[in-house]
C-alpha cells in the first residue's frame, strides 16, 4: 500500500508506483470521483476523446444539429 503526506498548502507527492501503474506524468490531469460519503477515487484522466467512440454501443437514431438545437431552446425555455 502507498501513502503520501498532505503539505500545509494542500499538496501530496504521488508515489512513483502509483504514477507508474496510472500511466500519469507532470502535466497530466487526473480527476478525484467521489464514490460514497468518505470515499474518492483517484483517476488519471489521460485517455483521449476518441477512446470513448463505441462506449454505449451503436446509435438508435440519428439526430440533426437543428433537432438538437431546438430541443435545447425548448428546454432552456421552460427552465426560466
């Protein structure tokens, strides 16, 4: 198991195993996802964009931008 120390500004030191095994260097992002009360997972955010194509499996229906549009315009106007 791998442990830092919080510094007086907020700081941590990711240990090296933990950069290692995460894939993450100076400059990534990484993202703290709270998954209960006192509970957060560390995650590296380092994926590009195009590795989510195909996540949710194939589109049911095509939507135009002008579909998309007017339904967001609908929406925001009920919202006031």
């Amino acid at each position: 198991m791998s442990t830092a120390t919080l510094t007086s500004k907020g700081q941590i030191t990711i240990p090296v195993e933990v950069r290692n095994a995460l894939k993450v260097d100076a400059g990534d992002r990484v993202e703290f996802v709270q998954v209960s009360p006192d509970r957060y997972e560390f995650i590296a955010a380092t994926r590009e964009v195009t590795a989510l194509k195909g996540m949710f499996g194939p589109t049911e229906k095509t939507v135009s931008i002008e579909a998309m549009n007017a339904a967001i315009a609908k929406r925001g106007a009920t919202a006031r």
